[in-house]
C-alpha cells in the first residue's frame, strides 16, 4: 500500500467510512436488488459482480453466494437482503486489527 499522508480531515472521513462499511454494504446489496430487476446485457452481469464482492466482504457463507451466483435471480438476492435485514443470516464478525491492516 501507498504511503500517503493524509491531512487530518481526511483521515477523520477515511475512518468513518470504514467504521460504516458494513452499514453503507447493507445499503448498497439492497439498491443492486432493484437495480438487477431494471438492468440487462453487460451492466446486469457487472452489478452481479459487485453484488458477489459485496457479498464475500460482508462474510456470508460461501455456499449462500455460490448459489446467488448460480442462479442470478434477483429473488433470490432480495432474499438474501431480507434474512440480512431480520436477523436470520448473519454475518461473519471481523476483527478491528485486520480492518485496519485493510485501510
């Protein structure tokens, strides 16, 4: 990694973001839900991608993801959102050391 020196600014909005990450990787995973319904061709395939990043990053089991990425039905994803969103799916804890090895 770069080593950068940041001012302090933007070292308070860099750690913010990545105290946030998992709030703002709910959100996101819910938008690519929609937007999977409306998208086709290439943008469809690239939103599947990012949705399966999302996805590993937030530490679901990887048999749940392999199966998203099998069948590729937003249903299925909405699914995964919802189980997320009650509480029946969790997600793996990270260790505050190795979030900060990662920023």
């Amino acid at each position: 990694m770069s080593n950068r020196n940041y001012s302090p600014h933007q070292q308070k909005v860099i750690k913010r973001y990545y105290d946030n990450r998992d709030a703002i990787d709910d959100q996101r995973l819910s938008e690519l839900v929609t937007n999977l319904y409306l998208a086709t061709g290439k943008k469809q395939e690239k939103m599947w991608d990012t949705a399966e990043q999302i996805m590993s990053r937030m530490g679901l089991p990887d048999s749940r993801i392999q199966h998203v990425m099998e069948v590729r039905d937003p249903a299925v994803l909405a699914k995964i959102v919802e189980d997320l969103l009650s509480g029946k799916l969790q997600k793996k804890k990270k260790n505050k050391s190795s979030q900060k090895d990662a920023s």
